[in-house]
C-alpha cells in the first residue's frame, strides 16, 4: 500500500494537471448567500478514491486493550471540533506501516444516517495524536448531500454533493444492467446494489483532494478514514466493473 506521502505527491500531480479541481480554503467552498457549494465529482477523482484506499483491509488490526485506551483518549481530547456524538463501541483502529495507530470512532446511528460520519484520530508511536480528521454526511435528496470535513480541527470542506446521473438512470435503478459506455451509470448501478449512495463516494472523492492538497499528505488520512469505515473494496470493485462495462 502507498504511503500518505506518495498519495499526497499523486494528488498533487493531478491538481497541478487539472483532474482534480479544488478550493484552498473552506471560505471559498461557499456560495455568495454563505451556504455550502455543489459539485458533482470527476470520474477520475473517484478513480484515484478507490486506489488510495484499496489495500487498508490487510492492514494489522489495533488490539483490544491499545483500541480501548486510545479511543477513550479520543474522548477526552479536544480534537472533536465538530462536537460529533460519537460510538466508542464501534471504534476500529489499523497500524500503519509508520507505527502510527488510525483509530476511527463514528458518530452514533441517530445522528449518522449514512453511517459514514465518523472522527478518525492518529497517533504516533508514542501514543502522541498527531492529526485528525472528521467527516460528516447529511443526505438532502436521494441522489445528494452535504459534505463537511475538519482537519486537525479546521474546517477544509462544506460543499453539498450532487450525482447528476441522467433521469432513469442506474441512480434510480438498483438492479438495472450496466450498459456500454455509461461509466457513471454502471459505477451508481453497483454502487447502489451495495447500498452505498454515489453522492457519499464522490464526496470522499473531493474531501480528498481537498485535504491532500492543503496538508501535502498529512491530510490524506480523509481517505484511510474512509476505507477503514469498511467499505473500501466495495468501491474499488465498483470502479473495476465501470471501466470493464464502459
């Protein structure tokens, strides 16, 4: 699996050659009534989601007792800028090739529709928190929603998320075949059998150009949030079925 590092210089290239068009800053993520902007999301900004975060599954797990003391570190720190009420029954938390701990603890189902909200915490190898992302998902319709993303306790990101796939199409139709050409199509179509909602991944898809861009890397960790919150094969599978079928 790439580093942070080299995720972060990928992304960079990509900015700098115009696949992945991002704000600097969350004030300019705002329209001119100060609500959020929308976007739809690039085919190859989801491309490169699904390749960041392929290969988080095989990552050694946190044990009980480290999960248990860091999460409640968590808890007590200050790092939950958001105020998210969060589930520490459900943390999760992966070693990375540094030694640094990611320990994902998501917000609780009453206020987690989507169940993709969720602050995630690393730690050094001293158990030292070394950064933080958080990220929530509030569905609008059932084709968008808004994203929002802190980095290390600054908000990076509050844009509202549109899947502006044509009427009638794998959006609305969780069983329909893929169809030649239709790579958007096909991706909703597998996506939506999984019950994965496209407006969510392709919010993933800019949270992490934002955050890689802003941090040179360190930011990145939007990504690893997202493949430790369990779906990450899902999408890269799904990526693979869209450029298969298209």
């Amino acid at each position: 699996m790439k580093t942070r590092a080299v995720i972060g210089a990928t992304i960079a290239v990509m900015l700098l050659g115009g696949v992945i068009s991002t704000p600097a800053n969350a004030e300019a993520l705002a329209g001119p009534d100060g609500r959020p902007s929308s976007a739809a999301p690039s085919r190859d900004s989801v491309t490169l989601l699904a390749a960041q975060v392929e290969g988080v599954a095989e990552l050694p797990q946190v044990s009980d007792d480290d999960l248990g003391g860091l999460t409640a570190r968590v808890l007590s720190s200050s790092v939950n800028a958001a105020n998210l009420p969060l589930d520490p029954r459900r943390a999760v938390g992966v070693i990375l090739e540094t030694g640094t701990r990611a320990i994902r603890v998501p917000v609780a189902d009453s206020a987690n529709p989507t169940g993709q909200s969720a602050l995630t915490v690393f730690f050094d190898e001293h158990d030292a928190i070394r950064s933080s992302v958080e990220m929530t998902f509030e569905p609008l319709s059932s084709t968008s929603g808004r994203v929002q993303v802190w980095l290390d306790g600054a908000l990076r990101l509050n844009q509202v998320v549109v899947d502006d796939s044509p009427p009638g199409s794998a959006t609305v139709q969780a069983l329909a075949t893929y169809k030649k050409g239709d790579w958007w199509g096909n991706l909703n179509t597998c996506l939506n059998n999984a019950g994965i909602p496209a407006w969510i991944v392709g919010g993933l898809s800019i949270a992490c150009g934002v955050a890689c861009a802003i941090t040179a890397g360190v930011g990145c960790g939007v990504c690893l949030a997202a493949a430790i919150g369990g779906w990450s094969g899902t999408v890269t599978a799904c990526v693979a079925i869209a450029n298969k079928y298209s």
